[in-house]
C-alpha cells in the first residue's frame, strides 16, 4: 500500500480502498469463468478485522460458493503479507509469520447470458 493511500492517522488506508480491489479480483474471475467483466451486484458481511496500513503487501483473493444461471457468489479476503517499518528506514519492511486477515466479505456479480 502507498502512502499516498494512507487517509487517517497511523498512516491507516481507507477501508474503501480494500473494496476497491475487491472489485479488481471480482472483475478478473468473471472475465476467467465467463469471459467477460461482468458486473458487481452487492457486498455482503463486509468485516474490516484488522487495519491495513501504508507500506502493507496485501494478497486479495476470491473464491466462487455459488454458481446461478447469470449470478455468482464470491467470498473475498485481504490479507496483510509484510508490513512497513519505517522506524528502520523508509524502505524497510518484513514478511509476517502468519498474515493477517485484514478484511473479508461476500460478493455477488452478474455476468451476460450469451446464447
């Protein structure tokens, strides 16, 4: 994460900026399942369970619970692989032991039905 992402004090990115990525990943698996973009529908049981910061390595990803005629549902994750150190230097940072799940939520897109 950017430390131009970083909103709040803490040097803490909004938790809008995860959703945003999330929609990243949800575009990606409609064009790889049904190859196109489609469109995102709702979020669901969005948790923010851990601050995300400047200078974090973030994983986001998606998996496919259910498959509707044109509807999919998607669990996500954010998870915190390396965190910054800035006390060390500007640069500095280390991958975490266990990462961290920042934020989780359920997604529903609807894709084109094609004849």
């Amino acid at each position: 994460m950017s430390y131009a992402d970083a909103h709040y004090a803490g040097n803490l990115v909004a938790g809008g900026y995860v959703l945003c990525l999330f929609g990243d990943v949800a575009t990606e698996v409609c064009v790889r399942t049904d190859g196109d973009e489609g469109l995102l529908a709702s979020y669901a049981d969005v948790q923010f369970r851990a601050a995300v910061r400047a200078g974090d390595l973030l994983e986001v990803s998606a998996t496919v619970v259910r498959v509707g005629r044109r509807s999919r549902d998607l669990d996500l994750a954010a998870r915190v692989l390396a965190r910054g150190e800035p006390e060390r230097g500007e640069s500095a940072a280390r991958v975490l032991d266990e990462p961290i799940v920042a934020v989780t939520a359920r997604a529903t897109v609807v894709v084109p039905a094609f004849p």
